[in-house]
C-alpha cells in the first residue's frame, strides 16, 4: 500500500514539475520579424522614417513585454542589416526600443538610476538570455516582476550627461553592465555589454498610452543629441 501512495506521489511530482517547466517556456520570449515592430515606428519622427528599417527589424514577444529592434541609417548610400559592434566604417545606429505592458501606469518620478554599483553575475538560476551572441546579451528571469524600478550602474560604467524631459529621463554614457532590479533591490533583467564601456544612451519614457525602455548605440560617433529623432513630446 505504502508503495502504491510512493509511485503516484513520484507520478504527481513529475506531472507537476512538466507542468511549471511548460509555464516558464510559454511565458518567456519568442521571436517574431517585422509584423510586431512596426506599431512602434510612431516613436520615431516623420522626417526620418525613411532611414528607419522596418524591413529586418526584429522583435522578441512575451506576456509582459516586447522588446524590438531596429537600425537607424544616418547614411542610406551605407546601409547595413546587422549592427557590428568593432566596425567604425559606418554610422548607424542600433536601436532597442523596449515596451513594458506591466509598467503602463508607473510614474517616471519613481524611475532611480543608481551609479556605481556592484553587480554580481549576470545569470539566473530561472530564466533566459535574449541576443545571446549580440554585442548586449539580456538575461532576464522567469516570471521577472518590476514593481518599483531601480537600474543599476556597475562600477566601470560611467554617465557623461543626465537626460530629462517631461516624458523621459535617462542618460548618455559608457556602459558595461546594467540590471534592472525591483523594489527590493532585487535583480530581474541583466545588460551585459560585450566590450566594456560602450557608448549608450538610454532612457525610460512614459508616453503614447505606454512604458518604454529606449538604447541606442553606434560605435563610430554618438551622443545625447541622437534622441532628436525621436517623438518624446
């Protein structure tokens, strides 16, 4: 008898265990070209849609959030699909445009940027790495919850300018490693540049019925005067 009580509790715990497995791979993220990323093309102004490729642009789509892709050509004669982090030949710029369905009515007040921290290793026990050979692979936890938003800065980072708007703060800078934590200080999303210091601005905006996490990164010449582009009004 005790034997039969053993094998369906072995048998519950294994139906269990498929069953959380399941949950945490349909809760992650999948990858969908050009249908998703185009309803974020209204960030960007109307004069420079035309050097904005909606074409190749990439997007990675999950419950809580869609994260997009899209490279920004300064030079249409120059154009290429793919953003190389060591090629300073060209001048375009690679954009991740980052939507937060969970933080639609957060204040940006509540948005602290904090310097100078130490961040441990960029992995989770639980979870998933997006653009994992890019030049910024994001390791984000399963079933992540942002409930207050604290963005970490690890010590070989360094902010050249705050940014801030009455839709937007953020800054331009030389990024290694980011996390996004909860409130708790928590670590939930990972940023880890492949070469340190890379050249980034980065900004939360709050807007258009959204929040949105918006980088941008050229290797060649960027600064805080590229959100120009951008409609944060």
């Amino acid at each position: 008898m005790k034997k039969v009580k053993l094998k369906h509790i072995l048998i519950s715990a294994v139906v269990i265990l498929a069953f959380f497995f399941f949950h945490l791979l349909y809760t992650g993220h999948h990858g969908v070209f050009n249908s998703i990323g185009r309803k974020y093309i209204f960030l960007y102004k109307d004069s420079i849609i035309n050097k904005v490729n909606t074409v190749s642009n990439f997007s990675w789509v999950a419950d809580q959030d869609i994260l997009n892709h899209y490279i920004y050509y300064e030079d249409l004669k120059n154009k290429r699909l793919y953003y190389e982090p060591d090629d300073t030949s060209y001048n375009n710029y690679y954009f991740v445009i980052w939507e937060f369905k969970t933080l639609k009515n957060y204040n940006l007040e509540d948005v602290f940027i904090n310097t100078h921290s130490i961040i441990p290793e960029s992995k989770f026990i639980w979870g998933e790495t997006l653009d994992s050979k890019s030049y910024c692979p994001i390791s984000i936890k399963y079933l992540y919850k942002i409930d207050g938003l604290i963005l970490n800065l690890d010590e070989n980072s360094k902010v050249l300018k705050e940014l801030h708007g009455k839709k937007y703060k953020g800054f331009f800078g030389l990024v290694n490693k980011m996390s996004i934590c909860n409130k708790k200080g928590e670590p939930q999303i990972y940023f880890n540049f492949a070469k340190s210091q890379h050249p980034t601005v980065l900004l939360f905006y709050k807007g258009h019925n959204g929040f949105y996490l918006i980088m941008i990164n050229s290797r060649k010449k960027i600064d805080e005067n590229i959100i120009k582009i951008l409609n944060l009004d």
